[in-house]
C-alpha cells in the first residue's frame, strides 16, 4: 500500500496511526534516495530527519504553526509533506523545486535558509512578532549540531532565553556527541520533565519553602543549588539550561512514538524556552550513507545498488584539486603555512593537506567569522595562514576580513573557491558577490587565474606578496592546460595580453578568459580583430595594459563571472574615467542586479550571457549599432 500517495497535506497525518507513520517513513526514505542518486543533493541528514519530520507535523498545525529550518540538509521530508512530492523528482533542477527551505515555493516553508546557524534568530523574530500581534501559534527551529558552532546560533540562544518567549529549539544531533547519551533514565526524565504534574509540584514546593519564616528562602536556595549539582549530573543540557531553555533529552530522534509524545507535551504543558535534544542516524535507511554520513552528506548522482558516485570520465582535475595539490607542494617547502576550514575539509580540498600536516591543519566548525580572525592572529605571529572557504560563505566574515585582516595589513590568503555560478544549489551558494566587495577593500590584493597552472601560480605568489589576498576560482574541472610544477611568481597587479587587435578589446577575468579566446577565434572569422586581456587582478588593475590598450581600440568589452554591480566591469570604468578617457564604449558583461536561481552551471551560465556566443553578439551589434 503507498500511504505516501494519500498524502496531500501534513494535515493528513493527523489520521494515521503510528504502524502507518512508520511505513509512511519507509516510503519517504525511498523517495529521497531514489531521487538525490539520478539529481545529486543532502542525502544523509536528511534521511536521517525522516522521523521527526513526520512528529513534528503529525503535532502541529503548519502553516499556522511556523517549522524553521536551519540551513535546509534536513528539509527533503518536509517538501514532500508539504504538497511537493509530485515534482520532487525536478530537486535541483532549473525550474524545479530548490533544495533549501524557500519562501517562494511554499507557504510551509516558514523561513529560507542556505546558510547554516540561522534558525535561532529568525524563530525568535516569529516569536515576538506572534506576542505583538496577539496571536497564537507555536514556532518551533530546527538546528543541526554542526551549525550550533556557528556564533549566530549562539547569540539566537542568548536572546532566546533571557526573552523567556514560547518557543521551541530541536537540536538534531546527529553526528558529533554534544552529550553522552544516558539510555533509559535519560529518556524517562525527558518524559517526566514535560509532565504537567511534575512542572505543578515543581511549584508548589517552591510556594511552600519560600512561605516559611526566616528559614524559607535558604532552604529554597539550598535545595536549588542541590538540584541543579544533581541535574547536572545526570542530566546534560545544562549549558541550555543556564541561558534560559528548559532543556530536554537527550530522546531518540528516529522514534516516532517517542518523539510524538514528548512533542505533545511540550506543545500542551511548557510555557517559555525549550530545547528538545534529539539523536538521529544520519543517513538512516540506507547502508552506504550510515556508514560513511561524510560522503553523503552533500553527494552527486550515485549507483543506489553500491552506493559509488557516477563520476565523469574526464581526467582534467577539478581547481580545488589543484589548489590541494599546490598547498601541499608549498607546505613542504615552508613550515609556517597553515590551512583553515569552517566545517568544509573534503569541499575545499584541504583533507590531503589536513592527513600530511595536522599541526598545521584547523578546522573551526561552521564559524566562518572565527576563522578569518584566527587566521588573522596566526598571521601576527609569522605564520603564513591559507584559510579555504566557499565564495558564498566568506560574505559571513565581511566585517572580519575588513577589520581583522586588511585593516591591519595581515598575511592571510583567503581562497574562495567555488567563486562564481555553482550551480545546483542555487541562489544560497552561488559566489558572485565576492569581486565587488572584496575590491573596495584597501590593502587587499585580489585575483583570479584563467585556467589551473595560472590558480597554482597565484597560489604561491599571494603567500609571498605578504599582504592580505584573494583568490577565487569557480566550480567544477579545470581547463586542462599543463601544470608547471615549478612554482614562479606573477608579478603584483600585473594583466596578460593574449592577443593584439585594433578593432575591439575584450577583458576577461578569471574563469571568462576562455571564454574571451574562443570569442576572439569566432570573430577572427569576420574579419574582427580583437585585443584580449586576462586581467588577471581585479584590484591592483593592470592599469598601464588597460589604458594602452583603451587608447588603441573604439570598443571594450568586459568580462566576468560576478556580479556587475561595483565588480570589475565597473573597476575598469572608474579606471579610464579617472585617467580622462571617455571617447571609448564599455559594454560590460555579467551578473545583472538579480538572484540568479538554480540549473546545471552551463545552463546559467548560457542564461547570463556568459559565454563566447554572447560576447560576440555583444561585439557584432556594437559594430552594427556604430555603422548606422
């Protein structure tokens, strides 16, 4: 029987008994596995979440009652609940439903999240703004143990607690221990913590010690402090405790039964802040993720029978595996290089450096603000710190890097990789911010390579410029172009002319460059003569290439895989509009002031213009526009 089918809304739970539920659960899992293996996506935590997906609905009433979800890994079961299941099978797709929590696809998805340690703060926004207006409805966050690392989930606790505001926090913990688990006496002081007769004495021995004479109020102290050693000891949780929640588990998190029941307590008997401490498998259900939850945690298309990724037959290497390889080449050389992650060691390529140098190897959790001022702090001290990030996370240490590191003209080198479109993941995770706020930075070198031997050069050269640098480079497999394994410096602020032309100059950056080549072969073909230049720094520029090169050609075309507001597009303009040369056009081509959503990374690429058929077209209806 397929229960899953007669699932409209979560409002269909409410009539279905546990037995159901958990073949409900089963169906749920096969749709997610089937699914992320043919569309790549977060495969064990979110199989891990099945369960308390379906307590948390069969408990209350969304959309009224408001789920928030942190950064959205353990959201694949709520979307099916929630009136998604029959595109799900178009996860990640273009026009198909995100793989995050998304305010525009659902009036279930309460809050939308793509970076982590989020829930707190916006459950507590929910929470007050229920009591202004007077109204009634649970708010409940679901937050991950990894994302607890993160300082704003900490600062949401703080605020949370001393608020003393109806709420709900399920901490899902489900891979690092936070608490040992304590087996049976934990699980029945959970229930009768949130029993209504408990929390009633509770107070009525607090009525009658502090009414009596003289005495009353140093019994009532004494007995507190003896019961908060005892519950201390016995009970984890007090951290949680002593910022205000009322804390609860930790309990089973893949235990329907449980998990309703202590769910309806809460609902019916606490007032305040609560934090539910709940333990979950990840990547229950499916043997390969269960035992290597790392590996699938965020995954590509995969075999469901071995449970081994379908990878590409090419032998280019990925950039990050350049950029691996590189920092393990230089790290062999010089003692003072270190390597730092926020909670992306095998995503950023630093798991071969983190096996050969752990001394020299940090990984700070999702904490990317910590990181950058870490690194910053190293680097007071003659250190050479390499901090790997994605483009999209660095946007959180903004103030960090300004304030910590350029400010105080610190040696950290910051690489952003998957800097540009990315892809699946969609707006959350594309890195298309970082050339237009890093450049307006003083003191901070920025860059990007053309293809992989360029990446592995800049690498060194930013270590041995000894000021604050940027490197970004974009998702996926490199150009294929032969690696010099001898490491040279590239000369600060300095572009490459790849080619001369008189008629038309295209400047590209980073992963555009290729772009510009093939361009330029195409437009050889009508007769077009075009200049190329790889910019190489978006900041210094090659000013004395750039205004050479402007003074030559009636026409410039800019290039770049960012955003184009205050990007390099723009940094080229203010360059010839600061040196007086007006008489040249710029057409600058790039991300649009939009949110570009998610597809395949060609096909946003193709979407935003960013491929040598565009920059042709760009080129042909100049010229066609300046005949007329």
């Amino acid at each position: 029987m397929n229960i899953l089918e007669q699932i409209k809304s979560p409002a269909d739970l409410k009539y279905l008994s546990i037995p159901k539920m958990q073949a409900l659960a089963t169906q749920i899992r096969e749709l997610i596995i089937k699914t992320v293996s043919q569309n790549g996506g977060h495969l064990a935590p979110c199989l891990g979440t099945v369960e308390l997906t379906l307590a948390l609905h069969k408990v209350f009433s969304c959309p009224r009652d408001k789920i928030v979800w942190d950064v959205g890994h353990q959201a694949y079961t709520h979307k099916i609940l929630t009136g998604r299941r029959d595109k799900f099978s178009t996860l990640r797709k273009k026009n198909g439903i995100t793989g995050f929590p998304n305010r525009f696809e659902s009036i279930y998805d309460a809050f939308g999240a793509g970076h982590a340690s989020t829930s707190i703060s916006a459950a507590l926004g929910m929470a007050v703004a229920r009591d202004l207006n007077h109204e009634n409805y649970n708010v409940i966050a679901v937050i991950g143990d990894g994302a607890m690392t993160g300082g704003e989930a900490l600062e949401g606790l703080n605020n949370a607690g001393i608020s003393k505001r109806k709420m709900i926090v399920i901490l899902n913990d489900n891979e690092m221990s936070i608490a040992p688990n304590v087996g049976a006496l934990s699980e029945y002081l959970s229930l009768i913590r949130v029993n209504e007769k408990y929390r009633r004495a509770k107070k009525d021995v607090h009525r009658i010690l502090s009414s009596i004479p003289r005495i009353g109020n140093s019994v009532l102290k004494t007995a507190n402090y003896v019961k908060d050693g005892f519950r201390n000891a016995i009970v984890p949780g007090g951290f949680f405790e002593s910022l205000g929640f009322t804390y609860i588990g930790p309990t089973d998190g893949n235990n329907l039964e449980d998990l309703i029941n202590v769910l309806e307590k809460i609902k019916i008997n606490m007032d305040g802040p609560v934090l539910l401490h709940v333990q979950t498998k990840k990547g229950k259900g499916y043997i390969p993720a269960e035992r290597h939850p790392d590996k699938f945690h965020g995954i590509g298309k995969f075999d469901i029978a071995t449970g081994k990724p379908i990878v590409s037959d090419s032998i280019i290497p990925t950039y990050t595996a350049v950029f691996s390889q590189a920092l393990v080449d230089l790290a062999a050389q010089d003692k003072n290089i270190t390597a730092i992650t926020a909670a992306m060691p095998s995503g950023t390529g630093l798991q071969k450096f983190s096996e050969l140098y752990p001394s020299r190897f940090f990984d700070v959790g999702i904490a990317e603000e910590h990181a950058v001022t870490f690194a910053a702090g190293q680097a007071t001290q003659g250190k050479h710190p390499i901090v790997a990030i994605y483009s999209t996370f660095s946007q959180r240490a903004y103030d960090q890097i300004i304030h910590d590191v350029a400010l105080q003209n610190l040696p950290v080198v910051l690489c952003l990789d998957r800097a540009g479109l990315v892809g699946e993941d969609g707006p959350t995770h594309h890195g298309v911010f970082d050339m237009a706020y890093i450049r307006q930075i003083p003191n901070m070198v920025c860059m990007a390579p053309k293809d992989e031997n360029e990446l592995r050069q800049m690498l060194y050269s930013a270590i041995k410029y000894n000021s604050p640098c940027t490197i970004r480079y974009p998702r996926g497999s490199a150009c294929g172009v032969e690696i010099q394994e001898e490491f040279s410096l590239v000369e600060k602020g300095k572009g490459e002319l790849l080619s001369i032309g008189d008629d038309i100059a295209i400047i590209a950056v980073g992963s555009m460059v290729q772009e510009a080549i093939k361009a330029r072969e195409e437009l050889l073909n009508e007769k077009i003569n075009c200049s190329v230049i790889n910019a190489r720094f978006i900041k210094p520029l090659d000013a004395n290439l750039i205004l050479a090169t402007a003074r030559k050609v009636k026409f410039i075309v800019t290039v770049e895989e960012g955003i184009l507001a205050g990007g390099f597009g723009s940094a080229v303009l203010e360059l010839l509009s600061d040196n007086n040369i007006y008489d040249v056009s710029v057409i600058r081509l790039g991300i649009k002031d939009k949110f570009i959503e998610q597809g395949t990374r060609q096909e946003i690429l193709d979407e935003c213009n960013l491929n040598s058929k565009s920059i042709v077209n760009a080129v042909k209806n100049f010229i066609n526009g300046s005949d007329k």
